[in-house]
C-alpha cells in the first residue's frame, strides 16, 4: 500500500456541492499541493451584471473551510441584506446571493473587466483565501450549459436549476461554445502530469459533461497513461443530491450506478460505488466502499481509500 | 403670505447629507411632485467595478425614509457583511458600502451597463422607492470633481473625502470634465419652468459648484426670472457639517457666512443666513432664522420658512 504522501499530481474533476466534499477529504489527505481541481464553469452566467462562479465557489469557499455547512453552497453565516434591498426595489431574488457570498462575485466581476482571464482570478481569490489546492476552471472561455425543457423551452442553466429548482422535464442539454472552448492555462499541463485522475461523484450531465466538453480535455483524459476512477454520484438508483437520476430518465439513460459506468465508458477505469450496489455489473473495475459523505471525517475517509486505491494501481 | 401649495415647480440644487435634511424638508412641505432636485454627481467614482453616486443616493434614501438616522448617508440598520469578506480577500474597504446600499450600487451599475442614461437609472430607482419628489443628476455625462492636495498630489474625490478624512490640505479643485458636461434630461426644462431656485445649505465648493461647473445649469440659473436663495452651510464662521470652512480657508476664500454670499455672488438674491449671523453684512438680501437642521422637526420648519419667503417674493 503506497502512503498518500507518495501521490504528489492527483487532479481531479468536480462540479459543485457533491464534489466539493471529496475535494475536501481529498485535500486533507495529500501533501499540500498536490491535488489539481478542475471546475465546471458550465453554470457559470451574469446576474445583474455580476460574474457568477457557482461551482468555483463551492469548491473555494468548502477548501478555505467557510462553505455553509448546511448548502453545501455559499458562505457560512451568510446574510441576504442586498438581495432583502434588491426585493425592495422589485428586482428579482430568485438566486441566492449572500452578503459575503457578493465580495467574491464583485471582485471577480471587477477583475475580469480588468482582462485577468477567468483562471487567474479564480487563482487570486483562492490565494487570498489561503487555499493551497490548485483550482482551474475548465476554460477561461464562455461554455454554457443549456437546458431544453419541455414546460418552459430553452432555459439558461441557473434558471433551470435555482429558479425552476431542476422541475422541469429536460429533452436535451446543449454546452454552448463547447466547439471553441480551450482549456484554461495549465489543465492540460495538469491532467499531463497527473498521477491520477479523479471523477468527484458530481451529476455526469450537468457538472461533469462540461468539463469533458472542452475537447482537449476530453481527449488527454482519453490519452492518459495512469488510473482513471470516477466515484458513483449514485446509490440504489438514487442520486447522492440533486437531480442526477431525475435528468438521466428523462434523456433517456439508465438512471443507476450501471448507467454511470455506461456513460463514462472507457474515460474511467474503475468506478468506486457504495456498499448497496457491491452486485453492480459494469465493465469498469469496481471498487467497493461506503461512499456517502455525510460528515467531515466520511468525507477524509472516503478520499484516503480513493487515495489508497489509487497507490495500489501504481503498484 | 402664499400657501405653499400654491407653489407646484420648485428646483433645489443639493449635494449629500446637509442638502438631504432640507430637502427632505421641502418635499414634506410642497405638494407631491413640486419638488425638482438637481443632484451633484462631482463625486461619482467606480469602486471595484460599481457605479456609486454618493449625492445622488443621500437624497434619495433621505426622501424614502430609510437613510441611516445618524450617518445620514447609507441605510438605517445597514450591516457591512460584504465589506468583511472584501477584507478577508485582503482589499480596500475604507469606502463604507453597506450590504443593502449594494443592492442600489449593483442595480445602478447593471442598468448603466444596459446603456440607461444615469438620469433615468435614478428615476427608475426613486420610483421603485416610491419618491414623489423628482431627482434628477445634474448630468448624464462624466464629471469629477478632483482635488489637488499639498500632501498627496491629485485625489479623486472620494479619495481625498472619504479615505483621507478630508484632512490634505486643498490646494485646487478641478472639475473635470466641466467642458463638454451638458445637462442631464429636464434639468434645464425644469429651471425654466421654476417658481424659485434653492441652493441647499451644501459644501458651495465640492457641492454645489460641480452642479454649476455644468456651463448651461449656471446660464439658467443666471438668466433666471425668479427668485434664487441660498440656505448657508456656515453658521458663525464653522461649518454644519464637513470640510466647508477649512477648504474655503485653504483656497484663500473669506470661510463665514459673507464668504459664502461673495461666492454665490448674483447667482443668488437672498441668503438665508442663522440668527448668530444676522448682522452679516453682504450684498444679497438677507434672511434671518434658525437655520440648524437637527430633528426632521426642524427639517421641516426650515422648509416652511423657505417657502414662505418664495412666496413673498413673489407676492
């Protein structure tokens, strides 16, 4: 069994609140440094002028150790007094920024207007919150998750998910500016040089696809000569959080740890699912463990036997 | 004597905190809609990205009863959440924006970006607040009142007011972009259609003379058919409020109550100076009251007198 100690390039892929614990676990129990984190910016959009990183932040603020415990999202003891003032003046409230939570968007905001591209800024705020894991939004360049429904057409993807609170039926997800996009400075270097790669039990769909979405990024996946492992977003056919399951029955898909394994196919090579699906049939390895996250000590202990596996391929 | 409802197009120049009580005054006393303020927007600045019109909201919160009672500019019971945090980044936070004066800043700054004039960003603002009493800037276009200081060199305003204290020593005032300002929309339409023109007891030089740096506002002012007062900001030689005595010392101005008469000169044909000073001796009419605006009791009795005093001018 290889220590942890010994991983020193580990990157790992992860949307929002469902992978931001792994990260988590997994920062602890690497050398500081070691751990990459590319983000999803697919849901990333401008509200009322302000850049909003909802996945970034997550993973930031849960690495500098302010997340709101209960969320997962936002910023502990947070307030709403702006959006309280916003409702006064008849603006639109719907999405839930914190007094705290705004600094990080208006000093985004300022400095991308500034031309700092999207992964220098989110490198800045991280080093100003003291966080020693790399985190790299998958682009700096626009890649936006769309949402065809069938009760309200094309929707933006917060207005999908935090207005309509994920409701509507999806017919089709679209990752607008895919064709374009490149990965930001240093994904590729990263995913390079990596020891292994790490998929964070987050929605396949909607946080995951618009990472891989980014062609280069897809393609060093593809091109990799180390472990692959994905983490199940998914138990007994229940998602862990979030509308994983919900999406992929209504796009068709098998909605289970087996359809998880479909549709990472041969990007993974082992996916890690819970105690409940031991029996799964998936052409990956399997790697069976307890995988819910509900407290701070499951998420290290799940990231240590990530890790541990993770050595016992290398080895 | 005239009622004051007899008066229905009454224009007031005003700048931040001491302007806002009486005009605060004016609007209680006038019939709603009467009351046309032309707002200093001299010390407009962009923090971190936000458009903030400090003059411009001071009135307006003060119309909409929700200034801060002591401060009186921000928002009663306002916190400092998202300062905190901009702290924690490990930026400047010596410019106090509360966490619901944000919510304005953020609105002002996304309807700009739109490309609303900063007219009708403020209109739309004092209608959702509900103000009857129009606001209009004194102009749409870039105007910035800088300061010229013995101990730092130039400073934007707010530099020099709100982050130094205004404690440099002033040496020069520019305007800049005094040039080319023109008018924001209805404000020279309602100078000529005004029954009376009231400079409110501001700053005469960081205040009101942005207002009239604007060439066209002080050409219709001095082409006026009307009467102009003025309201002192000096009582016995020491300023109500702020930098006034000090700064008009520090540019070689005579700093009392006939300093501020020989400033205005004939834009104005009274000056409505405190009984401590009722033996001033200035060119302008004289008119003697109690001009300490201490409680909105006061706010409102000054008004009143104002009013009374228009009206028998034009008696």
């Amino acid at each position: 069994m290889a220590l942890n100690g010994d991983l020193k390039r580990i990157v790992a892929l992860a949307g929002g609140v469902g992978g931001a614990k792994l990260i988590d676990g997994l920062a602890r129990c690497l050398p500081a440094g070691a751990l990459t984190v590319i983000g999803n910016t697919g849901d990333d959009f401008r509200h009322y002028g302000l850049h909003v990183s909802p996945d970034l932040d997550t993973v930031m603020y849960t690495l500098a150790g302010i997340a709101h415990p209960i969320n997962g999202w936002g910023i502990a003891e947070d307030t709403r007094h702006m959006l309280g003032m916003l409702a006064r003046y008849g603006e639109e409230t719907w999405f839930g920024l914190g007094d705290r939570d705004l600094a990080t968007n208006v000093l985004r905001t300022h400095w991308l207007a500034q031309g700092l591209p999207l992964s220098a800024v989110t490198a800045r705020l991280c080093q100003r919150l003291g966080i020693a894991t790399r985190l790299l939004p998958m682009t700096d360049d626009p890649l936006a998750t769309v949402v065809y429904t069938l009760e309200h057409g094309k929707l933006a993807f917060q207005e999908y998910f935090v207005r309509h609170r994920w409701q509507p039926t999806v017919q089709r997800l679209v990752y607008e500016g895919a064709e374009t996009a490149q990965p930001a400075a240093g994904v590729l270097e990263a995913l390079e040089a990596a020891e292994a790669i790490i998929i964070c039990p987050s929605n396949p769909l909607l946080s995951v696809e618009p990472i891989l979405q980014v062609r280069a990024i897809r393609e060093a996946i593809k091109a990799r000569r180390v472990p692959c492992l994905a983490v199940s977003p998914i138990i007994e056919g229940a998602a862990l959080k979030g509308p994983t399951v919900k999406i992929m029955r209504e796009l068709g898909l098998r909605a289970d740890v087996a359809g998880v394994a479909d549709y990472y196919g041969d990007l993974i090579d082992v996916l890690v699912v819970d105690e409940a699906d031991r029996e799964v049939d998936i052409p990956q390895r399997r790697f069976v463990t307890n995988i819910r996250m509900m407290t701070s000590t499951d998420r290290g202990r799940l990231a240590e036997q990530v890790l541990r596996l993770i050595g016992d391929l290398h080895s």
